[in-house]
C-alpha cells in the first residue's frame, strides 16, 4: 500500500479519534494516528483533556489568555500536518484526527480584535505552505448528538454554556466549508457504530483505505 495521508473532521464529540483508532486497528496497526496516546504500531490519539498543559486548561476555563491556548493547538496541528507528510513519504498511512484548517473555525468563534487576526494570519499562512491530506473525512452529526456526547465526556471547556454555544457555531462553520468540497467524503455519524466491521469496511472504501 502506498503511502498516505488521512484527516477525519467534524464538531467536537462526533467521535473522530474514536474513528481514527477503528481504522488504525483495521489495517493492522501498521497506520499512525496523530498525536497524543501511543497504541501498538505507534498510533496515536489527540491529547484528553487532563493531558494539556495546565496553562491551556486554565485559558479555557476562566475564558482568558485564549490566544496562547489557540497557540498550543496550532502548534500541535503542525506538527501533526509535518510529521504526516513524513510517514506519507515513507510509504506508510498517517490519520489525523483533527485538521488545521479546522483552527481557522474556532479562532473566528472564540478570539477577538487583534488576537483573532494575528491567529487567522498565521493559520493561514501555515495553510498555503503545508501539504494537505490525501484525503478528508468529514463527520456529519446532529447538533444533540454532538453536545450529548460532549456532556459524557465531561470537559469542563466544552460543557459550559459559553463553549456550547461557540462550538455550535464552529460546527456550522466546519460543515459549511467541508461539506460543500468535491474532494472531501462525507459521512453521517450519527446512526453509524464504528464498532460494526461492515460500517467501518464501507468508510474504508469510500476514502479509497487500501488502495
């Protein structure tokens, strides 16, 4: 198989690590999945919540100091775009499960007056200089489904009414701009069960997995 990269999309709680570790374990291990948790064959999950770095929990909690919290996820968003572009040149998959193009969003939402610009100027600057991935997944949910499944989880910077609100408006802004690209497939999460062998083998299809 020749090498690739992946990014899987969609608002916050859809279930976008969940999916990358399916196919992670679908093609045998042999996929690595940026960044955060190490599984066997070095895949590895976005960051939980009491895994960031105090100064951004913090940032997200209190709502103060964003920008350097929106930093952090910038820096680790290219990162991840950088080192997929390496395990694509060494013939091997990479899957992100998360995109930069999808700070841009919450940058808009959550930062304000110059620190919203200095960080939509960087963002997308890092944009036009990276190489995107070979293929984008993008998750479709219903608005219920995404805060339900943010509220099980229990991150306190994204069950306040505050973030509720801001990430209903990233999540429009996220399918306003992927749903409506020819090179972006996407999937309607919300009766899907990533644990069914045929659901995930039909994502796989559609993303062209093994091919």
């Amino acid at each position: 198989m020749p090498g690739k990269s992946i990014a899987i999309v969609g608002a916050s709680g859809v279930g976008k690590s969940y999916l990358a570790l399916k196919l992670h374990e679908l093609v045998g291990g042999k996929t690595y999945v940026l960044p955060g948790k190490a599984f066997p064959g070095k895949a590895f999950l976005e960051p939980e919540w009491h895994e960031l770095p105090e100064y951004v929990q913090h940032a997200f909690s209190t709502q103060t100091n964003l920008l350097e919290a929106h930093r952090w996820f910038r820096n680790q968003a290219v990162a991840q775009m950088m080192e997929a572009e390496n395990i694509k040149k060494s013939g091997s998959l990479a899957i992100l499960d998360t995109f930069l193009q999808t700070n841009i969003f919450f940058a808009q939402v959550f930062l304000k007056g110059e620190e919203k610009k200095t960080m939509l100027r960087i963002l997308r600057k890092d944009l036009k200089r990276l190489a995107w991935p070979d293929a984008i997944i993008y998750l479709k949910a219903e608005k219920n489904f995404a805060e339900e499944k943010r509220r099980q989880r229990g991150d306190r910077h994204e069950v306040s009414e505050a973030n509720k609100k801001g990430n209903a408006r990233v999540a429009k802004k996220i399918g306003a701009f992927f749903s409506t690209r020819t090179d972006v497939v996407t999937i309607d999460r919300t009766d899907l069960d990533f644990d069914d062998s045929k659901t995930l083998m039909n994502i796989a299809k559609k993303i062209n997995l093994f091919s």
